[in-house]
C-alpha cells in the first residue's frame, strides 16, 4: 500500500514543528555561558510531538539553570 502524499505530507508536519520548537529553544540560548564558570548549559529534549515533548538541561551550577530558564521564558 502507497501512502498518499497528502498523508506524508501532514505526517512530516509534527516532525517540522518540533524542529523548529527545538531549534528556537537552543536559540534563545545561543551563547550563554555560567558568569562564574564559563560554561554553556546543556539541553536535552524528550518526546517526538509538541504535546509530548519536555526539555531536561543540566549546567555546572543553580545559577547558570537559573538564567537559562529565564531566558527560555522570555524573561
């Protein structure tokens, strides 16, 4: 059995918007670093769909988790 385009299509879709969900996440992050550390905050993203996904983000201290959260909230 052949999938339709049509199919494909909306089937790639959630793929495409948890892409752009992660993508515009690390870019919210791009170039933070620890003040005290100088290092980055890692990110890790679970689950396959927007509904599913959580982000889990580990740093070398409280503080750098602190201003990546706050960033990621727009803060």
């Amino acid at each position: 059995m052949r999938l339709s385009e049509e199919r494909v299509t909306a089937e790639k879709r959630p793929a495409k918007r948890i892409d752009e969900f992660k993508q515009h996440t690390l870019g919210k992050l791009s170039g933070l670093q620890c003040p005290q550390h100088r290092q980055p905050p890692h990110v890790h993203f679970l689950g396959t769909t927007l509904q599913t996904v959580s982000i889990r983000m580990t740093g070398c201290c409280d503080a750098l988790i602190a201003l990546a959260n706050q960033k990621i909230a727009g803060r």
